[in-house]
C-alpha cells in the first residue's frame, strides 16, 4: 500500500511543478495556456496508463490463490 501511495505523491508533485512552470511562464509573457488547452487530454491518457500499468503490477505482485478441490465423496 505504501508503494501505491509514493507513486499518487509522485504524479501529484509531477502536476504540481507542471501547473506552476505554466504560471511561471505566464509571468514572462508567454502563453503556455495555449498549449494546455491544447493537449489537456494528454494528461487524461497518462493518468489513465499510470493506472492501468499500476493495476497490472498490482495483479502480477499477488502470490496466486492456490485453489484445492476435496476428493470425491464415495
């Protein structure tokens, strides 16, 4: 659990730089928003990938439930 929540903290430092280097840019008269509301769904794509390749590693770290059938009754 603590290596899911190190990777959420991870992609939320990750937009917080993001959003802040748009704001930052935005004070050196450059519009950086054009380009945000150009790709927004990029960032739908990635957050959606992040999640499946997690829920994959996720599935794959699992031991395997081993499953035991009773003998048969006479």
């Amino acid at each position: 659990m603590s290596h899911h929540r190190r990777k959420d903290s991870l992609f939320w430092g990750l937009i917080l730089i993001l959003v802040g280097i748009v704001f930052l840019l935005e004070q050196f008269d450059i519009d950086a928003w054009d380009y945000v509301w150009k790709f927004w769904p990029l960032i739908l794509i990635v957050w959606g990938a992040m999640k499946l390749i997690a829920g994959i590693q996720e599935k794959s770290e699992k031991p395997a439930e081993k499953t035991v059938i009773p003998p048969p009754q006479v």
